[in-house]
C-alpha cells in the first residue's frame, strides 16, 4: 500500500512538471519551409504556470462580456472559431512562405511564433489575423532570417 502511494505522489508531481496545453487553446502549426526553426513552446505551461494563469484567464474571460464587447460570456469561446478561419486564411496567403510558422490563440489574441525569411511577412502575417472577425490583437513572435535570437519560448 505505502508503495503505491509513492508511486501515486511521484506520478502527481511528474505531471505537475510536464509542459503541457493545460488549457486546451488553439495551437497550429501552419508551414514548415525553414528546417532550422525550432518549435515554440506556445500554450504549454507546467501546472505551476497554470496556477497562476488561472486567475488571469477568468477574469479577462468574462470582463469582455461584462463590459458588452464580446457576445460570448467568455472572450476564450471565440478561440476555435478564430484558429479556423486563420488556418483557412492563411492556406493562399503569400506572406506564409519561405517560413516555419506557429499559431497560438488565446482570448481573441493570436500569436504567430516562428521563423520568416524577411521582415515584411511577420506585418503582413499580423495584418491578415488582426482582419478576421472576433480578433482583438495578433503579435508576430519570429525569428527574421538565419541565424539570431528567438523572440519566444521554445519546446525544450
């Protein structure tokens, strides 16, 4: 019996250090041209990251309906929908190659994380997600061209 509780103890705080998508957002891996592109971390925490998350995601849920600018009783509601209609706008777009590329979205708010060949297609990635109905903010998180710094989180 003790080692079964172990056992269980241990099985909880390894889950409790796994990086997961704890929240279930939208999470689209939408090119793959640039082989050295390493793959962001996007919506995946470990549970004390999620904890503390937590909060902040109610509250920002439901003050966007409070406040009468959403008309869904939680600003999270309109993530799926709005993943859908990026991976379709983003099917014939130009700007979308050369690039290994991302999405993430989170409380109306997309975030494209990866790497471009040039600085104009992360503006013209941002510009296509900020036109589709329900999106409140996109944010380009790449990497321009070879070489440099990630601006994001990425998979260990």
């Amino acid at each position: 019996m003790k080692a079964l509780l172990v056992a269980l103890l241990l099985a909880g705080v390894a889950d409790d250090e796994q990086v997961l998508n704890r929240f279930n957002d939208p999470f689209v891996a939408v090119s793959e041209d640039i082989a050295d592109c390493p793959e962001p971390r996007g919506p995946r925490v470990d549970a004390a990251e999620a904890r503390v998350q937590a909060h902040h995601r109610a509250e920002r849920g439901t003050s966007c309906w409070l406040s009468g600018q959403c008309s869904e009783p939680n600003a999270y509601r309109f993530d799926a929908r709005i993943a859908a209609a990026l991976q379709e706008a983003l099917r014939g777009a130009p700007a979308l190659h050369p690039s290994s590329l991302w999405f993430t979205v989170q409380g109306r708010v997309v975030y494209l994380e990866g790497c471009v060949d040039r600085a104009g297609q992360a503006a013209d990635l941002e510009a296509q997600a900020r036109g589709l109905p329900d999106v409140l903010q996109a944010l380009a998180l790449v990497r321009v061209g070879p070489g440099g710094t990630l601006p994001y989180r990425r998979m260990p």
